[in-house]
C-alpha cells in the first residue's frame, strides 16, 4: 500500500512542479499518470523514491514513512521500489545480466559487487526473469547491442528482481515504436498482475494509458484533477487535464487501438518469425495467449 | 531565361546580382580586432630585442656547434654496463611510478569530478591538481632531491606524483562527462554510493582510464630518462656527466639509446591505446 501525502516539489529555480498531491494506491492494479509536458509526472513518480527530494509531503510504504528516511535507510528503503525509465538506463557497457543484476545491488556487499560474485539464488532469479521478458540467451550480450524494446526487457527484468512492492515507471515507451510500446506495457501489466504488485506508470500517450490502466490520474499544473477508472476518462475530463482540444479523435482512436492489439496477437500465432526477429515476437505472443 | 530570372526574383526580394556573403569576422569589433594584431606585432618585435637575439653570436656558435657533433661521432658504447643499468634504472622509475600514480589518480579522480563530489572535496581535489600540474617535473625533482637525497627515490616520487596530477585530471574530466542517465538506476535499486561508484560510473570510463594510464607510461618513461640531470637518479645523471667530462662519444650513445627507448615506447603505447579505443 503507497500513501501519498501532500506530496510537493518546488524547484530551487521556484518552479512549483508539484502542488499538494495526495494518492493511495492498493494492491495490484496499473495506475497510469496523465498530464501534458510539465505537468510534474517525472516530478512526481521520482518523489516517491526521492530520487527528486519533495519540498514537503510524506511518502508510506506499507507503513513506512520513506520521507523521513535518510542515507542508509533510505537506499533499503529504494530496495522496495522498481523502477523502470524513459531511456531505459541501462549501463551500456555491461552484459545484459550485470544489468539485471544491478538490481540486487541493495541486497550485496561491495565485494561481492566489484567482483561480481552474486548469490546463486540471485543468478537463478535473473535467468528465471530473462526467460520471462523474452531475452533467454542474452545474458551475456552487452546492452548497448541491444535494441530499444530489448533494452527496455532489460529495464523491466532488473525492477523485477529488487523483488519490489511497486514499480514506479517513468515514460516507459517515449523512446520506442508504437508496436513495441504496447507490448512493453502489456509484458508491464501481465508482470504487475502475476506478482500482485501496483505499477504506477507515468505515460504521456493518453490512448495507450485507456488501454492498459486500471485506474488513470490526471495531473496538470502539480495538481491532482482526475482520478478514476479508465471509462471515465471523456472529452471533459481531457480538456480539464489538458486544456481545450478536439477530444473525439483520440477517444475513438483508443477503440481502434484495442481492436487492432487484439488482431495483432492472433496474427502473431500465425507468424513464424522468431523471437528476437522483431519486437513482438514471443512476449507478444505469450500476452496474447494470456488474454482470452 | 526570363522565366528563370523570375522565379529567381520570386524566391527573395533581393536581386539576384545584389546578393553576396562573407562569413562575419570572429571578433565583431574592428578596432578590437586589429589591435590586438599590433598588439602582438608589436610585442614579439619588443621581446626578440630584449632576449638579445644577435645573428652575429648564432653564426659565431655554428662552428663550436659542428665541432662538438664530430666529436660525437662514432658513439662510444665501450662502457655499455653503466648504459645499461642507468636505463634499467629509468625503467624502474618509470614503471613503479606509473603504477603507483595511476592507483593514486582514482580517488584524486573521483574527488576532482564535479558531477558526483561535494562542492568542499571537488575545490580541494582541483587544488591539489592545480598545484602539482603547474610545477614542471624537473622543479619537483629538485625539491625532492633536496629533501630525500640524490637518487631513484626522488625521482620516482616525482613522476608519481607528476602522475596523479595528469591522470586525476584527466580522469576527473571523463567522470564529467559520463551519461548521467545510466548512473540514475543504480542508486534507485538501493545500492550505495560505493556500489553506484565501481557499477555504474566505473564501466563508463574504464576505456579512458586504461587509455590514460598508457600514455602517462609512456610520459614517464620519456621524463625519467632526463631527471637524473638534476640528481633523482636514472640514465640522465651519465648524461650530463659525460657532458661536463666533454665525453662527447659517450653522451651520443646514451643520447641514441634513450631515443630509441622513448621512440619504442611511444610506438607500444599508441599502438595499444588504438587497440582499446
């Protein structure tokens, strides 16, 4: 259970990114944060793990107050939270696997790091996770030879392995093609579901949030404005979190997403490519199967 | 014709004769621009009178100068015991130094860098830096010679020191530019700042550091063939006895062999670093 409280962010330079924002997010279910450019989504999902340090606010995580934490505690704390970024922020120069590694580094001594001698059980889990992002057999690739989707498999796989109460995932596909991003979120949601955990997901892509959150959040200017389930989100709504615009095209395009996801899939059955041949491939597949 | 002349017309007001380019002046102002043309001028022509720069004393020197290279002719590699274990000493130098120096430069790296040392550390690392850069070798060489005594000791924690100097900087300044973005999901995982240091920035500037190191071997190599001049031991001290003896031969050995040792060390060092790179 996060609670947020009040949460508020004003930059040194008095950009007040945050304003009074307050939220409680319950078990397992995609929340999806809305908002135009500015609007402090970034602000606000890095507040929660403080890597933005909040003006004032409290942040609770299953009780525990994280904003009142600090140095050592606060990085147990960060153990608690995966996260999943925009650029994907992947160490390039390491293999696929010190990558996913790297998210054990809460739970390691400096040695065991440096030398990386990680715990069996550690190793097992990250080859289990490879397995279900769709990278067996990459391990040790370096993740600069990866491609953006594949990067982003990594992204997901390293949060996942923190073992984490939520996942906080900021813009997860700003840097990925339109067929890849629905497949990311789709492997995001599937994962937030078989592990029971929340995934609050910052997406600025207003049809992709109808389509694969549970609950959306509307920001606009620090502020909360919306909070409700998808069916809810009309043309009022968009304009009060956006500002005034022709709504229509982009609720009926949401249809037109789900529809051509849901075609996509079972095309994917059909199609021999293997599985690193394109994005899609067997996660897409397996999201498919998943969904009757 | 006419129908290209009129679209010409069309695309821009201006006629098409009327229209030249020249690149604008790097320094807008003309007066400030020339002056310091004549500025320069002037004082290279002031400073070339000061230093008393007589052909009369260059032409007088030429035979003195030719003589001295007769003498040097054919090298004398008769005592090439005492070539050698002063080369060896060199070698000795240079290669304890540059481990030691760049084992040092990494925490004086770390502490140099801007992006990731508090503000107290990065003025007092940048200090440290500033003071050991701008003092030449042979001035550190000199002082340390005073202190320790004559030998390799003093030039060996010459061209140790020397080194964290070159690599921190250098170091520091490639920490500076590492893709904060890779660094970000280290700490969010809950890993601590020694662990963010050796998993997220260590990767990133691994080629450079190896690269640095390499090339300050070769540095040093090249300075500890000459700090024996001073006293701090290695090949230079024969050097500069055999001048003062006016041994002339032996000099133009020791001379050709410390460029052939400084020529194969550039050689290995930049065929390496254009291996790594």
């Amino acid at each position: 259970m996060l609670e947020i409280a009040k949460l508020a962010k004003t930059y040194a330079n008095g950009q007040a990114a945050l304003v009074d924002c307050s939220l409680r997010i319950g078990q397992s279910q995609v929340v999806a944060v809305i908002g135009p450019s500015g609007a402090g989504k970034s602000t606000f999902i890095r507040c929660i793990n403080r890597l933005v340090e909040p003006t004032h606010g409290r942040v609770t995580l299953d009780g525990q107050d994280v904003t009142a934490l600090s140095g050592h505690a606060m990085a147990r704390a960060r153990r608690h939270m995966g996260m999943i970024f925009q650029e994907f922020n992947l160490v390039e120069r390491l293999t696929v696997m010190e990558n996913v590694l790297s998210g054990r580094l809460g739970y390691v001594g400096f040695w065991q790091a440096l030398l990386r001698r990680f715990p069996a059980a550690d190793i097992a889990r990250a080859f289990d996770l490879l397995d279900r992002v769709g990278l067996a057999g990459y391990e040790n690739n370096r993740a600069d030879a990866l491609s953006g989707g594949q990067r982003q498999r990594v992204g997901i796989a390293r949060a996942l392995i923190q073992e984490p109460k939520i996942l906080l995932v900021d813009e997860p596909t700003s840097s990925l093609d339109p067929k890849t991003a629905r497949v990311i979120l789709g492997l995001v949601r599937d994962l937030a579901h078989e592990r029971g955990i929340p995934a609050l997901v910052n997406i600025h892509d207003v049809g992709l949030a109808l389509m694969f959150a549970e609950r959306v959040i509307g920001l606009a200017d620090g502020h909360v404005v919306f909070d409700g389930a998808p069916g809810d989100v009309d043309a009022q709504v968009l304009t009060r979190i956006y500002g005034e615009a022709d709504w229509r095209q982009t609720i009926r395009d949401t249809g037109d997403d789900t529809a051509e996801r849901l075609t996509d899939g079972q095309a994917g059955d059909a199609d021999p490519a293997p599985p690193d041949a394109g994005e899609g491939g067997t996660v897409g597949h397996r999201a498919a199967v998943g969904r009757p | 014709m006419t129908e290209q002349a009129a679209s010409t017309q069309g695309a821009s007001p201006t006629p098409a004769a009327a229209r030249t380019w020249r690149k604008p002046p790097t320094i807008p102002n003309p007066v400030l621009r020339y002056g310091i043309v004549v500025a320069v001028v002037a004082y290279v022509i002031y400073a070339a009178g000061d230093v008393n720069l007589d052909i009369g004393r260059a032409i007088a020197g030429i035979p003195k100068a030719w003589d001295m290279l007769m003498q040097m002719v054919p090298p004398d590699f008769s005592r090439w015991e005492l070539l050698l274990s002063g080369m060896l000493e060199s070698l000795q130098m240079a290669v304890f130094s540059t481990a030691a120096g760049v084992l040092l430069s990494i925490p004086v790296a770390v502490g140099a860098a801007r992006n990731i040392a508090p503000r107290p550390v990065y003025l007092l690392f940048r200090a440290y830096i500033g003071v050991v850069r701008t003092l030449p070798e042979v001035l550190i060489a000199i002082f340390f010679v005073k202190a320790f005594g004559f030998g390799a000791f003093a030039g060996t924690l010459t061209l140790t020191l020397a080194s964290t100097g070159f690599v921190g900087k250098l170091l520091a300044e490639a920490i500076e530019e590492i893709d904060p973005g890779q660094v970000e999901a280290v700490p969010a995982a809950g890993a601590s700042w020694p662990l963010v240091l050796v998993y997220a920035i260590q990767p990133q500037v691994l080629p450079r550091y190896v690269g640095l190191c390499i090339y300050r071997l070769d540095i040093n190599l090249r300075e500890s063939t000459i700090l024996g001049i001073v006293g701090a031991g290695g090949i230079g001290a024969a050097l500069y006895n055999s001048f003062g003896r006016y041994e002339y031969d032996v000099s133009a050995a020791i001379l050709l062999l410390i460029i052939a040792v400084v020529l194969l060390a550039e050689w290995a060092s930049g065929a390496i670093r254009a291996r790594i790179q």
